[in-house]
C-alpha cells in the first residue's frame, strides 16, 4: 500500500497526456523518462487509486 511521501520510481516511460507540467520549459516533453524518482505528494480515494506524484530534476524544478 503507498502511503504519502512515499518516494516512487518510474519503471517505464509516462506519456505526457498522463501527466501535469508546472515548469513552463517541460512542457513541450513527449514523456516522462524511465528511471525519474519522484515523491507521492498527494492520495486521491477512488475506485482506482490515483496519485499526485511530484517529480523534481537535479536543480530542484519540478
């Protein structure tokens, strides 16, 4: 069970239509590369689970 603040890795690629870019210059990405760790920020209970995971590069910009 994932619990908030869990640290979470991407095993695949995440297509961009998946995901929500707060960093103007990301924007224009096709995908979420395989391999990015991220923090689970946020639960939403629904049927499905579903996650706001927060993905930050190595300067901090998420």
């Amino acid at each position: 069970m994932l619990k908030l603040f869990d640290p979470i890795a991407t095993l695949n690629s995440i297509p961009a239509n998946r995901l929500t870019l707060l960093e103007r210059e990301y924007q224009s990405i096709q995908s979420l590369p395989a391999g990015q760790v991220g923090t689970i920020v946020e639960i939403y209970e629904t049927e499905d689970p579903s996650y706001l995971i927060e993905f930050a590069d190595l300067q901090g910009h998420q």
